[in-house]
C-alpha cells in the first residue's frame, strides 16, 4: 500500500514541472540548486512535497527513444517522509524486473511501476542515501518493456547540499 500512496505525490509533482501549463505548476518552486542537484517545494491543499532532482549526465543507449529522466530524493513532513529515492525512466519498464542503482561498489534494487522505480525496503532506501552522499556517480540499470536495457549515469555533485536544503526547506 505504501507504494501506491507515495506515487500519487510525486506523479503530481513531475507534471507541474514538466509541463509548465499544468494548473499546480505556479505552486512548485525551485528552493536552490546545487552542482547538478535542484531542491523543489510544492505546497497545495494544505501539504508540502519537496525533492531534489537531478538529470543523467549521460544515457545508454543515446539512440533509446525516452522521456525525460531524472533522479530524485523526496520528502513529505506530514506523512513522515524525509528522503525518498526514486527514479524516472522516461518508458514503461519491463513488469516484474528489477531496476539498479550503483554507487560505487554497492548495488540497490528498485521495483518499478510504470515508468518510474522506487526502494521497497526502507532500510535499503536509507544504506542508499547514505551511499549517494559518499559517491561521485550513481549509474541506473534497467530494461524498457521493449526489451531495451539502458543505463544512466548521474553525477552527485551538490547532493549532499542538495540535501541540506531539502531538510530545511521541507520541515
């Protein structure tokens, strides 16, 4: 049920910024950006979503016809929420695989729904956190329901900062 309910939010949220005509795009606000990392804060109806995002600083295969792709770490205060890693693929990911994320030597797994993937252990989802801090570059596996694997890769220059911002901007 938490997966469910956590979608929802964000689904939100990437629309207000990827299409600037949407209704809520006036509420999301860009808090600050930080190496390649930008803090965002949406408040409506009472309830205050913020993330850091940042996009791929480069895509395997380029010739993969894709949406956008973007890395996130997201909170939401009034459900207790303070750094949610997901990650948006731009297509619809191949049913019952698994999507990666390496930083460094270590490997999480992600469940994908959609077009997006997510932690499914909370522990897992804070080791991973704390490995994006430390690292320099996080790549993300996964394979589209085409069959297509790619792999983007993510600086996390001004993570960390990012992050900082995130805790104060998202109270």
């Amino acid at each position: 049920m938490r997966k469910i309910i956590r979608t929802a939010p964000l689904a939100t949220i990437l629309a207000a910024i990827l299409a600037p005509l949407a209704a809520n795009a006036q509420a999301t606000t860009v808090e600050g950006t930080y190496g390649a990392w930008s803090v965002y804060a949406n408040e409506s109806a009472g309830s205050k979503l913020c993330f850091a995002a940042a996009s791929p600083t480069e895509k395997k295969p380029a010739s993969a016809n894709r949406g956008p792709t973007l890395l996130y770490v997201s909170a939401w205060p009034k459900d207790g929420i303070r750094s949610e890693v997901s990650v948006k693929l731009g297509y619809p990911v191949k049913p019952d695989s698994t999507v990666t994320v390496t930083v460094g030597t270590d490997t999480f797994s992600l469940f994908p729904k959609d077009e997006r993937a997510y932690v499914a252990d909370p522990t897992q989802e804070l080791k991973l956190v704390e490995a994006l801090k430390k690292g320099s570059k996080a790549d993300v596996t996964a394979t589209s329901a085409r069959g297509t694997e790619t792999t983007d890769t993510y600086t996390l220059s001004g993570l960390t900062q990012a992050l900082t911002e995130l805790s104060k901007t998202c109270k």
